[in-house]
C-alpha cells in the first residue's frame, strides 16, 4: 500500500513555467506572436494586490506581456464593465484577468459575463463553464486544473479512482468535480450539509479539499488529522482558502488505504 502524502506543488509548478515559458519562445519565433494578459485590479484590498503582482510577474518571466489596469474602490459597475469592453476589442490582449473580490456596488457576474469566453482565462464565465459540464473544450478555471495536472503527474492513470471533492464553490468544487468525472474517476461531492462526512473521506482514493472556510470543517477535525496528506494547522483544521490534494491508492487492489 502507498502512503498518504503532500504532493509538491511548488516543484511541479517551477517545471511548469519552464515549459510554458518554452512555448511561449516558440510561438514568437514561428508565428511572431507575443501573448499578453490583461489584470484589473478595483480598489486596495491586499491580498489582491498580492495576487495581481504574483500573476503579472510570472507572466513576464514566461515571456508574455502583462497589463495591469488599477481601478479605485469607488469606481461605478458601468466603467468597469467599459473597460472590459475595451480589453475584447484589445487584439494585443489575449486573456483578461478581473481580480475578485469587486467592490460592493458592482455585481461580479455580470462583469465576468461582460469578458470574451475566448479570454476568459478564469474559466468563469457561463459558456466556459457550461463547456466543460459538457466536456467539450473551452477555459478551465486554474484550481481545479491545477489539481489535475498534479494527480495525473502523481498517480498517472485516475480510471476507476474513487474521488472526493469536498466543496460544491463554482470556482474549485464544481468544476473540480467535471475534470474527474472526465477523467474516469468514480465522484462524490461533499459539502456542510454532508452526512458521515468522515466516513465519505475514509472511502476515497481521491481527497480534494476546497472547503474555502475552516470552520465549515469544524464538526470533522478527526478526519482530517488522520489523513497525513492534507495540509492542516495544529488544530488539525485545513488552512483556510485552500484547495489541497491528498491521495491514498494501491496498485495491485486499487483500494483506499485505511485511514
């Protein structure tokens, strides 16, 4: 039997770059085409502007342009909206990045309903998600797609694979769910409302945890504790905001080792 444990994420991305920053250089070269991400940022708030420095260094470090438009907080939903208009137009934009959380007075999907799905690098927008509800091809929000790449270079085949998802969020938990389903996995999506929640996680090849909010686990510490591969603080609580992948698997049985 294999031993539950952290898959390195921070190594797998590190490579990732390097090949995507490979591609990139290919593309210029052979087609004389340079990619360019378009990030707006509305207001202060600083986790974001952390997120949106992150995003625009590492799209230039892969060879890409990056544009950053900051909005401040009182900015109305009609500017922002026009300005997303623009970044459509904007053939030098090849993906448009709205950074979320927005301002109270702007309602967030109509926004991302205002971006071109074929730019829609979130995945957010409804035909990107009804795309891949479908399994048809479209933008996949980056979490979930994230998870897969890291499963697939960990376990290689998920046939038949018993997957958990816990988190039913249109971000992480639902379109995490459709990757595995389209990968041949067995799936089960658990929530705050789930019975025998430990017992759901004790039968699963596959844990994905996109809880969002700590204490949505609180009622279930003992589960978490007892599996080694899901990153948690002291409490035993998953770190908050997290999506974190833990796999149990046999490649004789293909059965979960006990927990």
């Amino acid at each position: 039997m294999t031993k539950a444990r952290i898959i390195d994420g921070k190594g797998f991305a590190l490579d990732l770059r390097t090949r995507i920053a490979a591609q990139v250089a290919t593309l210029k070269e052979s087609q004389g085409l340079e990619p360019g991400l378009a990030v707006v940022l509305v207001g202060d708030d600083p986790a974001s502007q952390v997120y949106v420095r992150n995003k625009g260094q590492a799209t230039l470090a892969a060879g890409m342009r990056s544009f950053e438009h900051k909005l401040p907080d009182t900015v109305d939903q009609a500017a922002l909206v026009a300005l997303v208009e623009r970044l459509n137009r904007d053939p030098a934009v090849n993906g448009i990045l709205v950074q979320l959380p927005l301002p109270r007075q702007i309602d967030p999907a109509a926004v991302i309903a205002t971006i071109d799905p074929a730019k829609d690098v979130d995945g957010f927008h409804v035909e990107n998600a009804g795309r891949l509800a479908l399994g048809l091809p479209g933008l996949v929000p980056c979490t979930p797609l994230g998870c897969m790449m890291l499963l697939r270079d960990t376990v290689g085949d998920l046939k038949g694979a018993r997957a958990l998802v816990l988190g039913r969020s249109a971000i992480v938990g639902k379109p995490m769910a459709s990757l595995l389903l389209a990968a041949d996995c067995t799936v089960t999506v658990a929530h705050s409302r789930t019975q025998d929640l430990a017992g759901e996680c004790r039968r699963a090849d596959i844990l994905v945890a996109a809880v969002g909010n700590a204490a949505a686990a609180s009622n279930n510490v003992s589960i978490f504790k007892s599996l080694p591969g899901l990153p948690s603080r002291r409490d035993g609580v998953p770190r908050p905001a997290c999506s974190s992948v833990a796999w149990r698997w046999s490649s004789a049985q293909r059965r979960p080792e006990p927990a």
